[in-house]
C-alpha cells in the first residue's frame, strides 16, 4: 500500500522535525529513517526532502551548519531550534485530534444493549 | 568507460539549467547521492547501476529544480532585480562613455581647425557610433568570457562581488564624467562664442534626437545578437 502524495506532503512536516528532535541529522540518514520506521510504505522521492529542509530553516523551525562525514564527505547537519520544538508541539497535538476522531469512528462498534 | 565524477557533473549541470538551485543546494544534494551510490554498491551494484538508481530515487531533475525555485523564490528575485540593474547601467555607462568620447572626437575636430555647423555634427554621430560599439563589444565579450553566466551569478550571489563591482562603476562614472567637464571647459576657453554657438547648436539638437534613437538602437542590437538562455530565465 502506498500513501498518496498529500498525506506524504502534509506529514512531512511533523516527521522531519520529530526526526531532527532525536539529533542532529543529515538528510540521507533523514530519508533512511523514514524509510525504516515506515516499514517502507511511506515512499518520499529522496531529493523533495531538501526543500522542505530549506523551508523550515527559512522559517527559523531548524538550523544546519556544514560539517565533514566519516569518509571525508561534506555533509550538511540540521538541527531543532526551540521554534521547532514548539512547532512540533502544537503538531503533534493537531495530529492526535485527527487520530483520535478517526479512531473513534473506527472503533465505534454497534451498541447492543 | 564509465566515469562517475563525469557523470555527476553532468547531472548537476541539468539542475543548474533552471538557475535555481544555489551551489550549497547541488553540493549537499550530490553529497546525497554519494552517499546512496556507496551504499548500492555495498549491495552489489556496479557504480554506474548505483549512479543510476541513486538519480532516479533523487527524483526528475525537472521537477526537483521547481521545487527549489518555491524555496529559493526571494533569491531568484535579487538575481533578477540586479541584472536588470546590470543592464540598465551598462545602458547608462554606454551612453556616457559615448557622450564623453563624442565630445573628445569634437574638440579634437575643433583643434584641427573645423568650425561651423558642420563640425558639430561630428559629436552626434560619433556618440551613436561609440555606443552602438560599446554594446556591440560588450555583449561579445561578455558571451565569450561568460557563456554560461557563472562567473555572473558568482559575483551576484555575493555582498562583496556587489560592492566591488559598485565601486569600479562610481570610480568609472566619476572619471567619465571629470573628462567631459575638462574636454567642455576646454572647448568653451578655445573657441570664440560665435563659434562655440555654431559648433554647440547641431550637437543639442541632435543629443536629444540620440535619447529616442539608442534605446532603439540597443533593442536591435540584442535582438540581432539574440540573448543567452541564461539571460532569458535570469
């Protein structure tokens, strides 16, 4: 089963920031833990991870610095502000709303008695 | 023979077609796909399999460029707000180096003896002359030294390359202009006012026939020599 582009979209967002509020991370790790915590359902095509990336740090949600990897590879790190957290904050409670009226719905079995 | 630097420079290139990508932009994206081309090789992939599969999971180059243009949108603007001002200057310095040089040839043409009406005329025309070559050369030169706009977009990005390229302009402007002061008194302490009327008259009357004529003339210039792409989406 794949998630259609918009949710993808709209969960980005709130995955990216979750994801760099463990750490500071790097893009490739970013997409390769997205991957694995989705069990490989939630596809991104890897290069549309940057520009939401810039985006948030255009916002001042994260910031990133350029550092040199393992391998001598330049890498860029971002990293959470306190903005970002707060963001993720109010994220998150937005996202249980809809998950909890979702599941309820859901769960509602028929009364019987 | 696969070459993979060859390669990754060619694709970097297809994203920087639609200027909008900053260089940081490519560098961390081909960082990317270093690291995705490691690991595919990792599971068995020859390098040019792995360069392969690493691009297309990186997406259409087409469609990530557009993405980046939504991000780098306020960038794509400065770039395009300081060319036009490029080319308005280079406008403006054009017609001043003409103007200047113009009155140079006149009182050149005054010293070898030429008085009237006639002589006037040399000012008028030379200025077009002058500025349809300033235009002419410029743009050559700029299409041969630049063809891709690189060293361009190098000195916009940058505060300092903005500042240089500023000061050389005042500098310049300056010297052009204490020329055409020195090169008018000299000519108004030569010649008698009689002939310093005579000389002056055809040259007023035409200088603002020339106003109308050089944005024409610039116009058919470029269109003759036909923009570089990058001119276009800049």
């Amino acid at each position: 089963m794949t998630i259609p582009k918009d949710l993808v979209a709209a969960s980005a967002m709130p995955m990216v920031l979750s994801i760099l509020s463990e750490g500071p991370n790097y893009g490739y790790a970013i997409i390769k833990r997205v991957h694995e915590i989705s069990g490989g359902r939630l596809k991104w095509t890897d290069g549309m991870l940057y520009p939401v990336l810039h985006r948030l740090e255009n916002q001042g949600l994260i910031k990133s610095r350029w550092d040199v990897s393992d391998q001598g590879r330049r890498r860029k790190y971002y990293q959470i502000k306190k903005q970002g957290a707060e963001k993720l904050k109010s994220q998150k409670a937005q996202w249980e709303i809809v998950y909890s009226a979702l599941n309820q719905l859901w769960e509602n079995k028929p009364c019987l008695v | 023979m696969f070459s993979l630097n060859k390669e990754i420079n060619k694709w970097r290139e297809a994203l920087l077609e639609r200027q909008t990508c900053k260089t940081s932009d490519l560098d961390e994206l081909e960082s990317h796909l270093r690291d995705e081309i490691d690991q595919l090789k990792l599971n068995g992939l020859s390098e040019q399999e792995a360069f392969m599969v690493g691009t297309h999971r990186l997406g259409d180059t087409e469609i990530l460029a557009d993405e980046f243009a939504k991000v780098n949108e306020s960038l794509w603007l400065r770039k395009k707000l300081f060319f036009a001002g490029c080319v308005l200057f280079a406008y403006i310095f054009a017609s001043y180096t003409a103007g200047t040089l113009s009155k140079i040839f006149l009182l050149l043409t005054t010293l070898l003896g030429f008085r009237g009406y006639a002589a006037g005329i040399v000012d008028p025309v030379s200025m077009i002359a002058v500025f349809i070559l300033i235009i002419f050369l410029g743009y050559k030169v700029t299409r041969k030294k630049d063809p891709e706009g690189e060293r361009f977009s190098k000195v916009a990005d940058s505060f300092k390359g903005k500042l240089v390229l500023l000061s050389l302009a005042f500098i310049l402007m300056l010297a052009l202009m204490a020329a055409r002061m020195l090169v008018t008194v000299l000519m108004a302490r030569t010649l008698a006012v009689q002939e310093y009327g005579q000389i002056i008259t055809p040259t007023k009357l035409f200088s603002n026939l020339c106003w109308i004529i050089k944005p024409v003339i610039l116009m058919i210039i470029l269109i003759y020599l036909r923009p570089a792409r990058h001119i276009k989406t800049a």
